[in-house]
C-alpha cells in the first residue's frame, strides 16, 4: 500500500503560482474534503494531532494509523542525482501519465506527465528527499480530486495478477516429484585452477563503437583434466556458447556458469555491453548518465553481429560453425530476436492496455514498450541461425504473446523462470514465451521455486563462492533462496540440454523435481499450456 500510495501522489503536481489548499477523495458518488494542513500535520504529529481531519482518522485502527503516517512522510523520490536521471527515462513518464488518471483537478482534467515532471525535477533541484506532502504542496491548483473508484479499480487488477502468480506456485508445489541428489557444488580446487587461468580477455574493435568491446573466451581445454570421457570425444560439430549478460550485468557475473560448461566441454564466449553494463548502471545510480533502453538494445545486437562476424573470420580462438544464444533478462532477449523471433503485430496496442493497468506486477512490461514505441525490436535475424537459443529470466510476453499469431522458432528454446521473479514474472514471461516460440519438440521451460530474477548473478570472488558471500546481500526478496544452488541447478539443466541436442533426443524430459532445498519444474510445451489452462 506503500509503494501504491507513493505511486499514485507521485502522479500529482506542477510547479505552482500557489500551493494546493484543498483535496478531495472521491468514492462511489461521496466526496470527502481534506485540508492539506490538516494532511501535514496528521503526517507530523499522528495522534497528537487536535484537527479535525485527525479526530476521523483516529476511528481507524493503529495499524492503519501508521500506515497513512508513514505513507505521508515516505520520500517519492531520493537522492536527487539518481531521482532525475530516472525521471528522464521512458518509463517515468508512461507510468505518471497512467498514475494520472486516478487525479482530476479543477473542471475534471487530468494531470499528465508534461505537468509533473518539471514539478519534480524543481522540487529535487531544491532538496535531496521529495515526500509525499511535498509533491502535494507543490500542487498548482487550490483544489485537488483523487478518484479512489479509480485507484481500487486499478488495486484489484494488481491483485488479481498477484492472485495468478500464488495459484501458479500452489499448482507446481502441490505436483508430485522425483527425489533427486541435492546438485553438487565446485569443487574448491576446480576453482582455483579457474582462477589461475583465468578467461582469455581481448579487445574487439567494432564499427558502431568509439572504443572496443571487451570479450572473454572460456576453452574446455582447460578442464581437460576434469572433462568426461565422453565430453573428451565431442563431435566436431559440437556448438560453442555465446553469452550476453543483462542489463546491469558484466562477464564476472556468470563465471561460475562458464566454468561449469567448460568443464562440461563446451567453449564459452561472454560479450561485455558498454553502455547497459554495470559501469553504467552506476553512472545512472551517480546521476552522470540517463538509460536509454532502445539504444541499449541495438547497441548489443550490433555487439553480438560483431563478435559472430569475428568468429566466423578467426579473430576469436573458439572453433566452430554452430552457435547457441545465452542471454541473462535483457541478454535474453537479444538472443531472440537475433534469432530470427518476429515481434507479433499489435504490440503498440498491447502496450496501450498494459500501461493502463500500470504494470506494477511485471516492470519488465515498462521495457518492452519502450523498445516498441522506438522501433528497436525491428532487426534483422542473423544468418547462420543459431543451434539453439537459451534464455535466463528472460522477457518478452507483449512483444510475442501465446496465440495464433506469434510464428514459432525453428531451434529449440530453454527457458529459466523463478517463482520470486518480481520483475519477470514466468507467468507472463517464460511460459508464453514457450507457448509461442517453443514448439520444437526439445524446448522446454525449467520453473525454480524460490529463485528470484538475481538468482543466476555471482559477484566478486570466486573463491567466496562456497560461503556464498560473493552474492548480493540484499535479502531473500530479490535474490531468492538458496541462490549457490540454483546456479548449480540451471547449470545441470543447461549441460543437460547441451546433450539432448547432441545426441538428437526425440522431446525433451519433463518432470518435477526435489532436491531437499530446492524444487523445480520441467515443462514442455504441452505442459506448459495444460499449466496455464488450469490457471
């Protein structure tokens, strides 16, 4: 209710001639008049306060009471560098004009982005924290309407999506499933080998850059020692794996996942995205740089053409003609459209019904019709296609919905989702993305309980890794429960797919799986649509 309350204030404002005075609350045909005095000083002094604003909200219950309190004195916005830089991105200003709404001023308008967004930037011009009073003191107009039919309204169509995902949950944790040995971790020596070989690093000079690209290349010789027999006489048609990381994500942060693919006897390259890396992420966080996510996006296509041009010419010491997509979120979505996914049409229209509902249960929906409304996601597929595509927490269930429509792809596709994903839900994401683009007979969508859209990010040193302290600390919220092990998981499912293209398996296994801490699914397409049907 916080971050609701916080979103729908944050949709008011201009910068005024003259504070507001009055508000009103508007609901089933009864309008109630609140003084924005009596407003601030609720805020300020709670029960201590003698207005008569105060003596109507004290009927509510304490917990109630604290709620509201909080609520008024929770700042919109902080730290003014990170504030601004975020107000000029596309997705702040379809998410007021949404918010927007639920606000009508005098004559029964409604306030637009156009009006807010300088009233913000002034009000974080002058202060490091805007609160929710603030923005109402900034208000140019004496009288001020919140249409809570509106605003509950648009709470129950966030519920129900809350609603879809605690089904999916319940359905996949009441499947029966097969025990399985809990996955195996490295082991410490293996990863002290890694270390003092390291990836080979090299510079690439590409055409649509001012600097070079950095690339690291991940040789199964290395682990000549640990490979298998059977990894030791791999095919010579045997696919290398390129890697992109997302948005915010550099190479170091899948390690892990090429160290084990490597040992497993696969070549690994990992591309470095300047631009939407984690150098600028910080940039956006220090308020030296705004995020522009078409640019992003054509930006990594033209890295990955550059770095498959430079392979195909020897430039890069990885052997081979085949090559499967890896892409973490944004990463993954890269691969598929270069590998040749055509956005269904009517995602303009699909954006329009979205941001009217104001996509609070899947942020990865701000992107995607960002990306539509730039024209970004018309590219052209590369050629040769790639063997396979496989995408960690990947995204993209407005551009290519479920339906008869979305022309499926021709490669099979592995898909990672977690039941935590706050960002791309699987329910929206991963499993339309299999129902639509995944119909050959080995593509399949693996669903973690508990593993979170952070999940597969490793940070810091390798060696921390068997303690766990290289990853976020941020709580179990964002990065999900038992994150060492679910990166070992996606890396058994990952080696697991590797194979079953190799030895031409007729459909991929499903199943349900228990590890003791950790549960997952493995569902092909017809799985996946009995899945959603029972939603």
């Amino acid at each position: 209710m916080g971050l609701t309350g916080s979103l729908l204030l944050l949709s008011v404002g201009s910068w005024p001639a003259r504070a507001t005075d009055r508000l009103e609350v508007e609901i089933d045909g009864i309008v109630l008049p609140v003084l924005v005095e009596d407003l601030r000083s609720f805020g300020r002094l709670g029960n201590r306060s003698r207005s008569e604003l105060a003596a109507w909200l004290n009927l509510l219950d304490p917990a109630s009471r604290e709620g509201l309190a909080r609520l008024l004195n929770a700042p919109v916005l902080t730290r003014s560098s990170l504030g601004q830089q975020l107000l000029s991105s596309w997705g702040a200003g379809a998410l007021i004009d949404a918010l927007g709404a639920l606000v009508r001023v005098e004559g029964g308008g409604h306030i637009s982005s156009a009006e807010v967004l300088p009233t913000l930037e002034r009000l974080l011009d002058q202060q490091e924290k805007v609160s929710t009073l603030d923005v109402l003191q900034a208000l140019p107009n004496e009288q001020l309407r919140l249409d809570l039919n509106a605003l509950l309204k648009a709470a129950s169509h966030w519920r129900q999506q809350l609603e879809r995902h605690n089904n999916l949950m319940a359905v996949l944790a009441a499947e029966p499933s097969t025990r399985q040995a809990n996955p195996q971790r490295v082991k410490t020596a293996r990863l002290e080998r890694s270390q003092s070989n390291g990836p080979e690093l090299m510079d690439l000079l590409v055409r649509h850059r001012e600097s070079p690209i950095q690339i690291q290349t991940w040789s199964a010789s290395v682990f000549s020692e640990s490979v298998s027999s059977a990894s030791s006489e791999a095919p010579s048609d045997r696919p290398w794996l390129l890697f992109m990381p997302g948005l915010g994500g550099d190479p170091e942060h899948f390690h892990w996942l090429a160290e084990a693919l490597t040992e497993a006897g696969w070549n690994v390259v990992i591309i470095e995205h300047p631009g939407s890396d984690a150098e600028a992420i910080q940039a956006l966080l220090d308020g030296r740089q705004s995020f522009d996510g078409a640019r992003a996006l054509r930006q990594r296509l033209l890295d990955l053409d550059a770095v498959l041009e430079a392979q195909r010419k020897g430039r890069i010491p990885v052997e081979g003609t085949n090559v499967v997509l890896v892409g973490h979120s944004l990463g993954g979505l890269a691969a598929l459209l270069a590998a040749g996914a055509d956005p269904v049409p009517g995602v303009d229209r699909r954006c329009r019904q979205s941001l009217a509902a104001i996509p609070l249960t899947n942020l990865s929906e701000l992107l995607q019709c960002e990306l539509a409304d730039s024209r970004a996601l018309n590219t052209a597929p590369m050629d040769p296609q790639p063997t396979a595509v496989v995408g960690l927490n990947s995204f993209g269930g407005l551009i290519w919905p479920s339906g008869k429509q979305t022309r499926p792809l021709v490669m099979p596709l592995l898909l990672f989702g977690g039941t935590l994903d706050l960002i791309t839900p699987p329910l929206d994401e991963q499993i339309p993305l299999l129902r639509g683009l995944g119909h050959h007979p080995l593509s399949r969508v693996v669903v973690v309980e508990g593993a979170s859209h952070f999940s597969p990010i490793r940070i810091e040193s390798q060696a921390g890794s068997l303690q766990g302290n290289d990853l976020f600390q941020l709580g179990e919220e964002l990065v999900g429960v038992n994150p060492l092990t679910v990166q070992t998981l996606i890396a058994q499912e990952i080696i697991r797919f590797l194979e079953q293209l190799e030895t031409k398996s007729p459909t991929a296994a499903v199943g349900h799986f228990d590890a003791g801490t950790t549960r997952w699914h493995r569902l092909n397409r017809s799985a996946a649509n009995q899945l959603t049907g029972d939603l």
